[in-house]
C-alpha cells in the first residue's frame, strides 16, 4: 500500500484495494467483450446493436477508470494492463466465433449480468468495511450495467416475441 493521510483505517483500505482490484479485471474484460460484439455483429439490426454495443464499452471503460483511481486514492496499486486483466478476470469467456445480433445480445446480456452481481456484492462488502465512498461508487455503476442490460435485453426480448 502507499502511503495517504486518507483516515479509513489501512486494514480496510488495503481489503477496498484488493476488491477494486479484482473489479477491475472484470471491468477491462467487459469493456472489451462490448467491443467484440462492436466489431462483430451482423444482421438485420446492425446499426442499431453496433451503436449500442459501443455505447456499453464507452460506460464500462469510464467505470474502469473511476475503479482503478478509487483504488490509488486508497493507496492501492493497480494492475491495469491488458494482460493483467486477462489474467485476474472472474468473468465468463465471451464466445469469439458469433455474428448475429442475437446471439451477441445473448452473450453480451450474459455478462453484463453477471458484472452486476458481482459489483452488487462489493457494494455490501465495501460498506461492511466502513467504506461507504466506494460503495456509493459501486452503486453509480451497478445503476448503469442495469441501464446497459435492460438495453441489450431489450432488443433480445424484441426479437423473441416474434
Ligand atoms: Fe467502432
């Protein structure tokens, strides 16, 4: 840890740093998985998912920022190259072989999910650990996956009905 006048008690700061940390892998991870469908979906909602997928990685590479620099505030260091990510990430591998809108929906829905819980169980965690800065971060973005989600479940759900 380095060294800060920050008054949260170093214990706390260091289990903040460590949990951040962990997010953070999984942010990079899913910010680029985004990107992936970005590049890759076909179909006849091209336009609309290809603008979409790429609204969610600009939200989720700005969350990975604002995770990474809560951490150094708590005097953490971060891991946030590429391959630290690909390393540390929790979250489920993003099929690399699909073109279709829906199945991009599918899979990106997936994980956006999944993000979500996670980052709702850091919520409680941060604010059992007398951190309620970083848990009120957490819910900013636990806030915008669900934002995300219910976007890209939307077009899934449209799809399906028909
Ligand atoms: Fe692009």
């Amino acid at each position: 840890m380095n060294p800060t006048k920050n008054d949260i008690p170093k214990s706390a700061r260091e289990k903040v740093a460590a949990l951040l940390n962990a997010r953070l892998a999984d942010t990079a991870d899913l910010a680029y998985q985004a990107k992936q469908a970005h590049w890759n979906v076909k179909g006849p909602h091209f336009e609309e998912l290809h603008e979409l997928f790429d609204e969610v990685y600009t939200g989720v590479q700005g969350y990975a920022d604002e995770i990474a620099e809560r951490a150094v505030q708590l005097g953490g260091q971060v891991h946030g190259t590429v391959r630290a990510a690909a390393k540390n990430s929790s979250l489920p591998e993003y099929p690399l072989n699909i073109t279709g809108g829906l199945d991009h929906a599918e899979a990106l829905s997936d994980v956006l999910a999944a993000y979500g819980k996670r980052i709702r169980k850091d919520i409680d965690k941060a604010d059992a650990w007398g951190d309620p800065g970083t848990a009120d971060l957490l819910t900013e973005i636990s806030q915008g996956i669900d934002k995300f989600l219910w976007m890209v479940e939307a077009h899934l759900q449209d799809d399906k009905k028909k």
